[in-house]
C-alpha cells in the first residue's frame, strides 16, 4: 500500500452502526434484508474473515426504510453500517419483527470504526467477489479485505473499486484528498449513482432505482419481497432513475412536459451546472415529448437529453 500518493476520489460519509448478535442474528437478517445474508456469513465462517455486501431494508410495500451495508463478522454478529439519519428508524423496524428469535441488536454509540469513507476509484486491487447460488444472481457479496486500518467494503455503485473503507486508525490510511459537494455530485452523475438523501429515501420504491446488485432474488422471503418480485416479473417500471442534459443550469426541482406546464412529470434530485439526476414517468419519453424545467422567474430550461438508468423492457 502506498501512503504517499494521493487518492483522487475520497469522500467521508456520516454512517451509524447497529450489531446483531445470537444463535439466530444470520437467520433473522436473511429475513429482512434484500441482501443473501446467509451466503455472506457461511462465506465468513469458511474464509476465517468477515463477508458481506450491500442491501436495503424494505417495508411491505417495496420501499426503502434505509440502505444498509453489512458485514458478517461470524453466524452469530453482524454489523451494519447506515446512513447516520436512519439509524434509529432501521433499528426500530428490526426491532419490531424480533419477537422469539434468539438474537440483541445494538445501536451503536461508540462505532468500533472511527471514520467511514466512500472510495469510488480505489488504487487496491479489486476485492474477490463470492460466486452467485446461481449463474444469472446479481447480488454482489464479498469477502472483506483486510488492512491494517481498518476494513474495505465493497459497495459496487461505482464498479468493482467502489468501496466503504471502515477505519479504526484514520492515520495510517492513504494520504488523500476529499471530494466537495460539488465534485461528489458531478461524479455521481457522470456515474449514475443516486444518493440516500437527496435522491431516494423512505419513500422510494427501490425497483425504481438501479440498486438491482443489492438484491437477491433466488433467495427466500423477506419484507417487501412479493413487491419486488412482481415488479422484476412483469418486466416493466413506469418510472425511474435518469441523468438529465440541459441547455443551461438546472435546479434541484420539478421537470414537466412541455405541452404540459401543470403537472410535473418527474424530479430533479441532483445537480451540477446543467446535468442532473432524478426521477422520471416514462410516458412521455415515449410520447416523444419535450421536456422543460419550469424556473422561479417563470423562464423555461429545455432538457436537451435524457438517459434512462434503469434497465426496461
């Protein structure tokens, strides 16, 4: 590992920890999460080393209570790291379901990892990833890679080097330099990447995002599951994630179709001078409409281009 040369794509994130620990902590979170679990933790057992991956707390109806990075410690603690504002609000969801399971969580108030870091473009070799239960799995878990700092996480968003660093030494890590507001929006839109926060949260429905990685869908049944699956079945969303190309600088707000100026067709949730992400109905992309965002001062910017983020039949 060089610590001398500088990495040019470092982020530091507000995350909060909870543990599971007991006989049935794998158990009980293979059953509410969207994330094999259970894979994950036999993987940990047989490699002698933590194994984990990305995954989404859902409600019954297919939404997202809070995206949840975890890690198999053993069968028997796990610890999940997540975004600091859901902390709580995931903690009681889980909490609520543990009724004759053998299994304490904890809310974290002294994390055992000092800083939490995203690492988009890591200058480590990429972590192994653990072979699917099936060949057309797209879940995405991973034995964890050990440093002497603390632990890289894989998170895929980004790709194979996009990483969670959990740092117990924050000085012995790689000298780097941190990303802006302004230079982490434009990566992600460049990227694709939404964002907990300012791009989805608790009241998105998580097929409408392109998070398919951090899900399974061969495992067995877990909250919001049956949403899932019949969406993934039918084989169509009605709306999503896009990146958006203006012919000026857009805002964070509404986007609406341009013979239809009241009634706002999508969102704008990130931006950075005239590019943005958000979501989208893609009736009128099929339509063949004009898209505009309608400005304060009543001017119109003309959406020059739009990508879809989603994959769609």
């Amino acid at each position: 590992m060089d610590t001398n040369s500088p990495l040019s794509a470092v982020r530091p994130i507000e995350r909060r920890f909870l543990r599971l620990k007991g006989p049935d902590a794998t158990r009980y979170l293979q059953g509410m999460l969207t994330a094999d679990v259970a894979k994950a933790s036999a993987a940990a057992s047989e490699a002698g080393r933590p194994a984990g991956g990305r995954a989404y707390l859902l409600d019954a109806k297919g939404k997202a209570k809070s995206e949840i990075v975890f890690l198999c410690l053993s069968k028997e603690e796990i610890l999940l790291s997540l975004p600091a504002a859901q902390a709580d609000g995931a903690a009681t969801a889980l909490d609520a379901y543990i009724i004759a399971d053998d299994v304490q969580l904890e809310v974290l108030g002294e994390a055992p990892y000092a800083t939490i870091y995203r690492v988009p473009d890591s200058p480590f070799a990429s972590i192994p990833t653990l072979a699917p239960n099936v060949p057309d799995a797209k879940d995405r878990l991973a034995v964890v890679a050990e440093e002497a700092w603390g632990l890289r996480v894989r998170r895929t968003d980004f790709g194979d080097h996009d990483e969670e660093w959990w740092v117990r030494d924050a000085s012995q890590i790689p000298r780097h330099e941190g990303l802006d507001d302004a230079a982490w929006a434009s990566l992600r839109i460049a990227r694709g990447v939404a964002e907990w926060g300012p791009d989805l949260g608790t009241d998105s429905l998580v097929l409408e995002f392109p998070v398919q990685d951090a899900i399974s869908f061969h495992k067995g049944c877990y909250i919001g599951q049956e949403v899932v699956a019949r969406a993934t079945y039918r084989g169509k969303m009605t709306r999503g994630l896009c990146r958006f190309t203006a012919s000026a600088s857009l805002e964070v707000g509404y986007v609406h179709a341009e013979n239809e100026p009241d009634k706002p067709v999508g969102k704008l949730t990130t931006v950075e001078g005239n590019k943005g992400l958000g979501l989208l109905r893609f009736a009128p992309l099929d339509a063949g409409s004009k898209l505009v965002q309608i400005r304060a001062d009543g001017g119109r910017t003309l959406i020059e281009n739009v990508e879809v983020l989603l994959g769609r039949e």
